[in-house]
C-alpha cells in the first residue's frame, strides 16, 4: 500500500507484534492470573494497573461486529494488526491520526485484512464518505508506527494519493469530519490540530501523510461545525 514515505503502510507492523517499530524488552505481561516480571517494578506495577480488566469477569463485554460510530459499516480487520485492549480504561484516548492510503478504499480494506501486512486503522473513509470501521475503538491498531501513539489514539485511514488534491472530496471531508467530531465527543478529545493530527507529526514516523494537499483549517472547522450540530 504505497511507500513507507506516506499512509498507514506497515508503520504498525515493524519490530514487534504490537506494531510499535521498536523491541518492548522489559515489560510485566498478566497471562491467566500469572505475573512474569521482567525489568524495573515501575514497568510490572504499570502493566498490572492497565490489565486488570484481563481477569476473569472484568472484561467488558463485546458484541461480534459493534459499531463504535453508528454511521460506518463493519468489516474487521485481520486480527494479527491489533492488540486486544480495553481503552480508555486502560489507556486514556487523546488523539486521532489522520492518514492516506495511498491506494484505493478497496486496497485500504484487502491490506488491513491480510494479516502479514502488520498494520490497519481503525476507520477507513472512502471519496463519497462512506466509513467502514475495521477495529473497535476499545483496541490498540497499529497504525501510527508508535506504540505510545498507538495506544493513546485512533487512526482514520482516506482513500486517494497525497499528491493529488483532487482525491479529497468534500463528501470525503465531511464523512471524516463526522467521525471525528463524534471520537472527540466520546473521549473528550479537543479539536485542535494538537489533538488531531497528521501521521507525518507522530514521533519517530517514516510516513508524510496526509501530505500538504490536505486542507487542515477546512477540516477542522467542518469537525467544528459537525460538534455543533451534535449539541
């Protein structure tokens, strides 16, 4: 799905299966009511406090196929480009990433469904609008090519190429618009180019999307506009 130099791509997928691009090492994993601690007690006691909920009973419970944003249509992504999660309890939303596919909405959701690509976003919107959500918002996708980023955010893949402005419909905004404004509602999250930013502005990332044809201030005031409209 395009060069490492732009979209979602397999920035999640390099180094570990957690789609951080960097060796986790000394981490305190809970597996079935046994601890192993390796490194530091700060990294144990920090693990232990985000995974209580994987005790017996205290999972929340899930529905095959809920939909996060009542506008988007399901259709999962491969289970080998996410980690099992039970945000925000575990970690707190703060974040949405915006990205390119460069590529199709169809290639978008054939990558994000192959489990050796190693990486998917949460939504992918396609030019009319449309939205078709790939992972519950409850989980971690390895989309951002951070582990910290990826814990903390959802990422909305768009249909087209940055280097064509043309790909960015204004059906295309305004589905996307729509969907941050509810993700920003939900968490709390401010719609501010903070809060809401472009792959490329994630640490550490190879990746220039959404590219300089991206019209940010028409963007955000349509997530603006479409708060408004939720009040």
């Amino acid at each position: 799905m395009g060069s490492k130099a732009s979209g979602t791509g397999g920035a999640g997928g390099s180094g570990t299966a957690d789609g951080s691009g960097r060796r986790v090492g000394r981490r305190a994993v809970l597996l079935g009511g046994g601890v192993a601690v390796l490194g530091t007690a700060a990294l144990a006691r920090e693990e232990l406090a985000r995974a209580w909920w994987r005790l017996p009973g205290m999972e929340k419970k899930r529905v095959e196929g809920e939909l996060d944003h009542r506008a988007a249509e399901w259709t999962s992504a491969s289970r080998a480009n996410w980690r099992r999660a039970d945000r925000p309890d575990d970690y707190r939303i703060d974040r949405v990433v915006i990205h390119v596919v460069q590529g199709s909405y169809a290639t978008a959701l054939k990558v994000f469904k192959d489990p050796g690509h190693g990486a998917a976003a949460h939504y992918v919107v396609r030019k009319d609008g449309h939205v078709a959500q790939m992972i519950r918002e409850l989980d971690v996708a390895f989309h951002a090519g951070n582990r910290d980023m990826n814990e903390r955010s959802i990422g909305i893949e768009h249909e087209g190429f940055v280097d064509r402005p043309q790909d960015f419909t204004a059906a295309m905004y305004a589905g996307s618009a729509r969907l941050t404004a509810d993700i920003c509602a939900r968490y709390g999250i401010p719609v501010d180019r903070e809060h809401i930013i472009g792959h490329v502005e994630v640490e550490g990332t190879d990746h220039t999307d959404p590219g300089p044809h991206w019209d940010w201030d028409r963007y955000l005031t349509l997530v603006r506009e479409a708060s408004k409209a939720r009040a």
